[in-house]
C-alpha cells in the first residue's frame, strides 16, 4: 500500500497538496543514480558546472510569481512578503556561483625544486540535504547550490509542509540540462530519511531543523562515519544599548522578530534594553506591533498570517499563558486581532514585559509571534543574560558605538553577530552556529569547506 504526505494548508486548513512518498525501491534507485552520476559530474569543470547552475537560477527566477504564490499556500506567509524570497533565493545561488571558480581552484603550497606539490578540493559525492518549511528556498539553497557548484551530487528530501518547493527545484534544473542523476527530489517519511542516511551511499548530510531531529540525523550518520551539517534554530537575543537612535531599533527589532509570523531561526525572540531607553522602546514597539493586521496571507493588505499550524499555534498560547501566570505582563490585547482564534493557527502578535530566564518564553525557542522584553542597567548584565541560553545562532547590538559593538559581540557565544540590523544572511559570510544551535557552515567561501574534502598531490618530477 502506498503511503502519502498531505500538505495542510493553514490558510483554510485544506489539503493543499498531497504526493505519494518514496517507497524502498524508489529510494534505492534514486540513490543508485546518484553515485553513477557524480563522477562524470566532478570532473566537468567548475566553470561548466556553474554556468548549467546558472541556468537552473534563471529557470527559477523565471517562475517568481507562481513559486511565491505557492509559499503563502503552503505555510502561511502573507503573499505580499513571500516574492522576498526568490529575492533571497536568487542572492545567495548567484554569489556562491561567482565565488566557485576561485575558491574550488587547487591550493598551492611554497615551490619547492623537484616536486610538484598542492591540495585539490575533492567533492565529497553525495549529498542530502533535509530542508525545512519556514524558509523553504532561503535555507535549502544554502546547501545545495554550493553541494552541485563543488561538483556533489543532491538528494533532497524537502519538508512534508513544502513539497512543492522541492519539485521546483527539480524543474529548474531539468529546464537547465542537468544530467540526469545530479539532482533529484524524493518525498520521504522521517524514518525512511533516516534510513537512507544509514544506507550505504551517502557521503555528507545537510540538515536544516529542530534540535531532537538533528540528534535524530547525527546518530544515524555516526554509524557510517559520514559528515553532516547541523542548522537547528535558536532563541536569538538583541540588546538595546543606551545610544541607540530608538526609532531605528524600534522599527527594526519588531521586524525581526515578528516578520514570519515569528517562524524564522535566526529571528528576534528576546530583547534587553538598557534602563535608559527602556521606556520608549517598549511603548514604540507595541504601539508598531499593535498595527500589524493579521489574517488571510492571500490577502495584500495582511501584514501577519498564521502561524504553520495549529499546534505550533497552540504553543505559543501554553508559553504566553504560563509567563502571564508567573508575573509577566502581556501588552498586546487580543482582541484588536479578532482573527487571532484560539484552536487555530490564526495567532495574535504578543509583546510581554517583566518576564525572566525562569519563564519558558525566554529560553525555549518559540517561533511564533512573541517577544519578551527585559529591562536591563549595564553591558555587563544584558551580556550575561544573552549568552543565558541553550542556542547560539545569531545576536544583535542596537547602538551608535562601532567600538563598544565590537568589543560585547567578542564576548557573545553565537554565530552572527550584527550591529543595527538582524535577521539577515549575508551570503559573503559564513552562516553557522554554536552550542545546540548545530555545527558546520554554509554559504561563504568557508562553506565550500564541509562539501569537499583535501586530497594532497606529492609528485616527484625529479629522480
């Protein structure tokens, strides 16, 4: 009997699309195009390799406004703010293109006379890449643009909520004249991925997801000695420091952290604010986010959509409710979000004050429409209460001191440090976290470095 993913979209709560996952044999097939095309491949030059990319990105680009479409249906993002992401998509497939040539080329070491000596970047063959649906093309072209660029061959097996966004990848690669067997898409349960990752074939994984899934993905790699990159979220902190041009951090620390509906690992989920601007900060932020409209992403006029589900929902509600009983203060009232009913995964934007490290919203990631808010006297406490965490992916400095920026971001445990700004992947640097927020890199020139591996050329030229 053949089983099935269904695609519940929590626009209306409809079936939105439904495919039938990938049996044994289907994956076994997959897998076995997969290693007889990565060598032929590999060796094509990098520069061929890029331009058949290149193609695949304009191929992409081409169906911007369907593809953006479909995201709204499929998690929930008003459809005003999802072309945003083929805007992202495009950015970052681009760059690591460009950047191939040079940072693929053969590293030479110092002459030295009778030898011919260098390191080779040799891919690391088959790639699978496990993407989630939050950001469904923004994080899985992370991987695997740069995994074809260096001359691997993909799988990819793409979030049960976002099946669309795989088969787009494969169109556009098939429009570009990718051989056959180069990339492919596969539709598979939690334990069928696991199994394959077990399986013998599979050389490097790139997973994007929650914390105990990645343990998940860890251990079944670890049985066969094969590397994988771990992206898995984070409880991302920002500090307001007492020079700040209020306005500015205002405008920008609630975008951060309520942009997605909140659903974004690297967004805004806890604030500090130094005493000194305390006050304003938090009346200009909630009378911001008490403006949001929330309601059908399909809508242009929404600025909030729903969150990805109804139990994801539901979270949320147990994480504001249990801080609410223990002193917080919450300052949004949900009524002025009528659309905001409980049950659903229609949920209204909330801004809490007099919340501490002891309340779940604060130290358990949320990725939701929530934020706390936490009043602070100096960079000593709002450093210690920022690395008070679990995670480690980003953080922010809100300020007009470059040096004083630098100086607490050395003393931040994350991947990303900003300044006045947050929330954003630069694909020139390298996107990586700390602690439970994973391990490996992507995007950069450094994140080439986990989709190949060395291999020495010693050559004697002289006997």
């Amino acid at each position: 009997m053949t089983d099935y993913l269904k695609c519940i979209s929590p626009v209306d709560g409809s079936v939105y699309v439904e495919r039938p996952l990938a049996s044994d044999h289907d994956v076994a097939e997959a897998l076995a195009r997969a290693r007889d095309a990565r060598n032929s491949w590999g060796r094509m030059p990098v520069e061929e390799r890029c331009a058949l990319l290149g193609k695949a990105v304009d191929a992409f680009v081409a169906q911007g406004p369907a593809i953006a479409e479909e995201i709204s249906w499929q998690m929930g993002r008003p459809v005003a703010q999802s072309p945003g992401e083929i805007g992202g998509f495009e950015e970052r497939a681009r760059h690591m293109l460009a950047i191939a040539p040079e940072t693929l080329a053969d590293v030479a070491v110092a002459p030295k006379e009778g030898f011919t000596r260098f390191v080779r970047r040799v891919p690391v063959g088959v790639v699978f890449v496990i993407a989630p649906w939050n950001f469904p093309y923004l994080t899985a072209v992370n991987s695997i643009i740069p995994a074809l660029a260096a001359g691997n061959t993909v799988l990819l097996k793409h979030s049960a909520q976002t099946p669309l966004c795989a088969e787009r990848f494969s169109e556009a690669f098939k429009k570009a004249g990718l051989p056959a067997g180069v990339f492919q898409h596969l539709h598979l349960g939690h334990g069928s991925a696991l199994g394959l990752i077990e399986s013998d074939g599979v050389d490097f994984v790139a997973f994007t997801g929650s914390v105990p899934a990645g343990h998940a993905v860890q251990r079944s790699a670890a049985k066969r000695f094969i590397g994988v990159g771990l992206e898995l979220g984070g409880k991302d902190p920002a500090y307001v420091r007492a020079d700040v041009t209020v306005e500015h951090a205002i405008e920008n620390v609630a975008d951060g952290a309520f942009f997605n509906a909140g659903q974004s690992c690297c967004g805004i989920e806890r604030v500090y604010v130094h005493e000194a601007v305390y006050d304003s900060f938090v009346e200009g932020i909630v009378e911001l986010v008490g403006g949001y409209r929330l309601g059908n992403p399909m809508d242009t006029d929404t600025t909030l959509g729903p969150v990805v589900k109804a139990s994801a929902a539901e979270h949320v509600r147990s994480q504001i409710a249990e801080a609410e009983a223990a002193g917080a203060r919450a300052l949004i009232d949900p009524a002025k979000f009528p659309a905001g009913v409980d049950g659903s995964a229609y949920l209204a934007p909330q801004v809490l004050v007099d919340v501490d490290h002891g309340m779940r919203v604060m130290t358990e990631e949320s990725f939701g429409p929530v934020v706390g808010i936490m009043k602070v006297s100096s960079d000593e406490q709002a450093i210690s209460l920022m690395n008070d965490s679990e995670f480690g992916l980003t953080a922010s400095v809100w300020t007009n001191d470059e040096t004083s920026a630098l100086a607490i971001g050395e003393k931040i445990a994350t991947g990303t440090w900003f300044m006045n700004r947050c929330d954003y992947l630069d694909p020139a640097l390298a996107w990586t976290g700390v602690k439970n927020s994973g391990h490996g890199c992507t995007l950069s020139r450094v994140g080439y470095e986990q989709l190949t591996r060395p291999m020495s050329f010693h050559l004697r030229t002289r006997i």
